[in-house]
C-alpha cells in the first residue's frame, strides 16, 4: 500500500490517484510507494496550514521549543532504525546516515532553545515618554521544498526554526527520498505538533514544488536544492520572502607548507564522503607545484583503500540514481576531451545499483568544465599553481561560492584566505564539510541569495521583525518635527 500525504492532521490519499516509487540506489530494490500529489493536494495542505496558523501563532514559543524538545527526543530513541533507512533510500554509508539523523536531533533541540530568546532589542526614542522596541512575528504559511542528499537534516533545518517561529508548513521532499520525510512528519505528528501546522505533499517538483512556488496564500519558500531549480524559484515567487540554499564548486588549497597527511584526510572525506553528493563537497584541490606529486600520490594511495559497495558496510555508497551516474559519465568525457589527465578511476561500477569509482583528474585549469561547473559524484580536480596569490585567484575563479579550506601552517595565508576566499564558508586545515547547526551556513555568488540557516541566523528566515512605539505622554507628539 502506498504511504500517504499528510494534511490537517490526515494520512491522506492525492486527489491525482497516482503513485510513485522509491528505490535503493544501491541495488534498485522497492523502498514503497508514495502518493504522486498536485496542485489540488497543495490548495488543500496550505487551506489546512493557514487554518493552523490562527492557533499556532499564539502558543508561546517556549511551548513550541517543548514539541520540538519531544521531537530530538523520539528522533534519538529511533536513530539506528532510521540512520539505516537514509542509507538505504538515499545511499551514503551508515555513519553519515546516523550523522544526518544527528543533525536533525541538534537542529530541533537548538531551534527549542530559541522559544526562550526570538530576541528582538529595544532602544531610545527622540521624544520624551515614548518607548520604543522591535519583536518577532511569524511569516504566515511557510512553504518547503528540499532536497535528498540530507533526507532528514535538510528538512529539520527548515522545519525546526520554521515552527518556533510560528509559521505553519507545507512540505515537499525530494522525489528520490519521500520514505524518510514520511517518517520525519510521523514523528512531528508522534510528538504532538497540533493537526495542520505541517502538511506533507510527495509528488513531482512540476506537480507539486511548482503550485507551492506560486501560490498566493503562501507567505515565503525555502528551497535548497540545485542552481536552475533555485532560479526558476528565484523568477516565479512573486513577492513572497524567498531564502535560497543551492550548488557548489567547493575548493581545498593545499599550500607547500601544509601538513600533507591531515590535508589527504580532509580532501578524501571532503570529496569521496557521501559519494561527493554534499553541496559542500571538495570538487577541486588547488595544490602548490613544490607539493603537488607528494599529495597526489599519498592520495590516489589512500582513496585506493576506500572500499565501493551498500553504505552498511562500505565507505563509498552508490550515486543517487540513473541520471546521476550519466551526468558523472558526461563530465568525465568532457573533462578527457579537455585533456586533463584521468588519475584514478573514472568508471561506473558494473553491477546492481549506481555506483561509480572514486575519479582524480589533475592538470585542471579554471578554463576546463570540471573546473567550473557542479558535478555532484566522486570526481576531484587537481588544480597545480605557482604561489598563493595565484591559488587564491583559481579558488574564486567559479560562479558558486559555498564552502571553502585552506592547510597552510601560515598564519598570514590562514587569514589573508579567510579574507579572500569568495564563499559562506572557510576552514583552516580542516575539510569543506562539516556544518555545525548553531552556526550560519548559506553562500555567496550563485549559491544562493544571501540567506543563511542555522543558529540565529536561520531564526531571520523564519521570521520577520515588527517596530513598536508606545507613546505614554498622553499627548500628540510628531516624530521630526517636535
Ligand atoms: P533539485 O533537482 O533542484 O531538486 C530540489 C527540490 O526541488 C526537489 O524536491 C525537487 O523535486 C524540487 N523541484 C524540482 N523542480 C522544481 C520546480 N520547478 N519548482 C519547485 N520545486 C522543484 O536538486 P536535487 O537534485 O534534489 O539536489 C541536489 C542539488 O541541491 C545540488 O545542486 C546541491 O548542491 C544542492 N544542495 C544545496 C544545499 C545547500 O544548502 N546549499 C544543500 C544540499 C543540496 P523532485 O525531487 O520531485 O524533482
């Protein structure tokens, strides 16, 4: 039997009376069906949100943070269960899938505490007996619309501040991922989030992503997903408050003084982690000449040693479908073409499944494709530069500006990168992934539209901040002109 919608407190089925499937990428087998929703399943979810919002808006944060306490609460007792089930309907090995149920633990048990601060500040006025003050108020219905690379972490990064805000949600999960938002809306339901302030539509970016774009009723979206999918949201929004989480082209500059083992480290889990799936992933090494045959040997070494295979007991899990193992094919052709020279791998794997060999290519210029444009696979460009300045310059030489690292023993080239690096995110001797949810996280350039989420910042997306005057001299006084 197919899983179901979830709207107005309602397991549901979708007015278009078709279904979808969900499979393992990593041997192609049923995870379940899931209702194929469309527009009508979206003017129901948001009817059922704005009804919910009239209640949900005055409960006091605090006592929202309490839900959401209970929700990392339940979320915890299941990890193992659903840690797995990211592994098996998104594909990444089991620890990142255990990792990805801890972001959403941290974000909701985070996002509780701030129902005791949703600060806004008070200051002085111009004229006498008047007080003045800002607070925060809910958006309205806030519609949601994510990815599967993060199956559970995503969606608790938009739900989780979106609820101790006020605001109620539709949700639309990825197509590739729907089991694991069908057991997320589960546990807010478990957890006691009263009927109508989340709504679940599965279905088609098309059939259901698109009507929660347009929709006048709803007040904001928040999208993470990919660079054209973010534009055409960007473009059809109309006025509503949109916040954008899109691709990358993430960099490492390893420079000649940097210690070379901890940089192999951080460029194997940065590029190879998650199949190279993460917005964040390291796509290109940019690697000071004098160290440059050091480090590509140690790694083609160390990435040899990563076994290929079912993320529960592999390192390196399958890509998440068909389309995605053509789309690392296509980049591989063209990076040959290009001449820049193949390392290691560069295959698909042949067998059940969507699994594709850890790839390096070196000798890559800013003006090669692989150099420029969001692969999303296990495939590195090694990127050969003369001095800092230079890698500097390759380092910006993209359209996306997401995550960013740096391993240098030099203090003065840590900071003049920090500085200099176009991106949301600069590490020193540490890889390009690893988010913490208290932090902000969000890019520059093409990866977004200067919206951040986590930690208080993710608060400003929810939200929106009213002025207060309260004039207590009993009298008619005129800003400016008293
Ligand atoms: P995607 O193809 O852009 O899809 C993202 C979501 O948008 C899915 O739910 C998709 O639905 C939906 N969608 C598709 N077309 C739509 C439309 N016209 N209107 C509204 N919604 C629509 O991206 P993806 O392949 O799922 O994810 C990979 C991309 O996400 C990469 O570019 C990656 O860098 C980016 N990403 C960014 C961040 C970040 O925080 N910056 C984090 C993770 C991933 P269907 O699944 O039904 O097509």
């Amino acid at each position: 039997m197919a899983h179901k919608l979830y709207i107005n407190g309602r397991w549901v089925e979708s007015s278009s009376g078709k279904t979808f499937k969900s499979i393992n990428p990593a041997n192609e087998k049923t995870i379940g069906y899931f209702q194929a929703g469309n527009k009508k399943d979206v003017d129901k979810a948001v009817n059922a949100a704005i009804k919910a919002y009239k209640k949900w808006r005055l409960v006091p944060p605090p006592k929202r943070g309490e839900i959401l306490l209970e929700v990392a609460s339940i979320l915890r007792k299941r990890k193992k269960k659903l840690g797995k089930l990211v592994t098996d309907e998104m594909g990444k090995q089991i620890k990142e899938g255990l990792g990805d149920v801890q972001e959403a633990i941290d974000m909701f048990e985070y996002m509780a505490g701030e129902g005791r601060r949703l600060f806004g500040f008070t200051t002085t006025s111009e004229l006498r007996n008047k007080f003045s003050m800002t607070i925060r108020m809910p958006l309205g219905v806030v519609g949601l619309i994510t990815p599967w690379n993060f199956p559970f972490a995503i969606p608790a990064w938009k739900i989780a501040p979106a609820l101790i805000c006020g605001n109620t949600v539709v949700f639309k999960p990825s197509s590739d991922t729907p089991m694991c938002a069908v057991e997320l809306v589960k546990i807010l339901e478990e957890a006691g989030v009263p009927k109508g302030v989340v709504n679940l539509v599965t279905g088609s970016g098309s059939e259901v992503g698109v009507p929660i774009v347009k929709h006048p009723k709803i007040a904001a979206i928040s999208f993470t997903g990919s660079r054209e999918v973010g534009k055409f949201v960007a473009a059809n929004a109309g006025l509503k408050k949109v916040g954008l989480e899109l691709g990358g082209k993430n960099v490492i500059i390893v420079m000649d003084d940097a210690d070379l083992d901890l940089a192999v480290d951080g460029i194997i889990w940065g590029a190879f982690g998650t199949t190279g799936q993460r917005c964040t992933a390291t796509s290109r090494v940019i690697v000071h000449k004098r160290v440059r045959d050091e480090l590509l040997d140690k790694l083609v070494r160390a990435t040899k040693k990563l076994t290929i295979g079912y993320g529960m007991n592999h390192d390196i899990g399958p890509l998440i479908n068909e389309r995605a193992v053509e789309k690392v094919e296509r980049y591989i052709s063209i990076a040959k073409k290009e001449r820049c020279k193949l390392v290691l791998g560069g295959n698909r794997i042949p067998r059940k499944g969507f699994f594709f060999e850890p790839t390096i290519f070196t000798n890559v210029k800013p003006k090669h494709t692989i150099a420029q444009e969001e692969i999303f696979g296990p495939v590195l460009a090694i990127m050969p530069v003369k001095n800092f300045d230079q890698a500097i310059e390759y380092a910006n030489s993209v359209s996306y500006g997401l995550s960013s690292a740096i391993y240098t023993n030099d203090v003065n080239k840590a900071f003049i990168a920090i500085r200099d690096i176009e991106a949301g995110l600069t590490y020193v001797n540490s890889s390009t992934i690893g988010s913490e949810v208290h932090l902000p996280f969000g890019g520059v350039k093409d990866t977004g539209n200067g919206a951040r989420e986590g930690g208080i910042l993710g608060i400003e997306e929810f939200s929106e901040v009213k002025t207060v005057y309260v004039d207590y001299s009993g009298k008619l006084q005129k800003a400016q002109i008293d």
